[in-house]
C-alpha cells in the first residue's frame, strides 16, 4: 500500500495490517496489487514504473488523477469504463517533446522556449489539456521538476 503518511489509513483495522510506503519510506514491491490509499503526487511517484501490479487508486479528491488513469487506460470500477485519452501521434510527438526538455528539470530558458513551442504543437494538434500533459511528465519526472514545468505552462 502507498499513502502520504503512516497513519493515513491506519484507522482502518485491515489497511493497518499492510504494511505502507509513504512519500519518505520505502518502495512498493512490483507484482501484485499495489493499493493507492488518498495519495499525493509525491506518493504516486513511486507507483510510475510499477510493470508487474494491479494498482487500485483510492482518490481523496474525486478526479484528481483522472489524467493518470486515462494515460494508463485505467478502469473505472464507479462507471464500469475504461478510461483512455485516444491521443493521436501528433499530441503523443508533442507530449513526448515537452517530456524531453525536462531532462535537466526544465531548469534554462532554452528548455522552456522549446517547450512552449511543444505546448503550441500539443494545442494545434487539439489535444491540450493541462492535467493530461503533467500526468505525462509525471511518469518519469520528479515533482520538484512538475513545479518548474507549471511555471512555464502558466508564463504560456
């Protein structure tokens, strides 16, 4: 199990059973089922290159990480729907552009010009939409560099 702290999820008697990887402990096992319990992004974080689990993700604020599920093709077990952006190559081109400027945390102007010129492809393209291009960065980016990023998006 993943949640921000220890006792997030200790009030329940079987969740405290398992054992529970915070924003600052450990890493969840790969294989398995992996419950999401209310996480933040920083916890979320260490679900991202899970390969071999099932995650279950138990939202505190209800579609906070619609983009996550859709990018992962996720279902929804409350609409019995699988969630899916349909992204066209072009919005994948643009997407996998900004994800690349970000090598160094999008920390010089050059990263950021090169980025919002991808953002221009990604609206051209008709398929922007803030959450979607952050969960995308998300799946191999730290948040301290997701704060960096939306700095640039919201200059844009």
């Amino acid at each position: 199990m993943v949640a921000p702290q220890k006792n997030s999820a200790t009030h329940h008697p079987e969740l405290a059973k398992l054992e529970i990887v915070t924003e600052r402990s450990g890493s969840p096992r790969d294989g398995g089922v992996v419950l999401a319990w209310c996480p933040t992004y920083k916890v979320m974080e260490k679900v991202q290159r899970l390969e071999k689990s099932v995650v279950v993700l138990v939202e505190w604020i209800p579609g906070e990480f619609d983009a996550w599920a859709k990018l992962r093709g996720a279902y929804n077990a409350v609409t019995r729907q699988v969630m899916d952006f349909g992204l066209r190559p072009e919005a994948i081109k643009a997407l996998e552009g900004i994800v690349y400027e970000g090598y160094n945390g999008w920390h010089d102007d050059i990263a950021a010009r090169m980025t919002r010129s991808h953002l221009e492809d990604l609206t051209n393209a008709g398929a922007y939409d803030r959450e979607l291009m952050l969960a995308y960065a998300r799946q191999t980016k730290s948040e301290t560099s997701i704060q960096r990023l939306k700095k640039i998006i919201d200059r844009s």
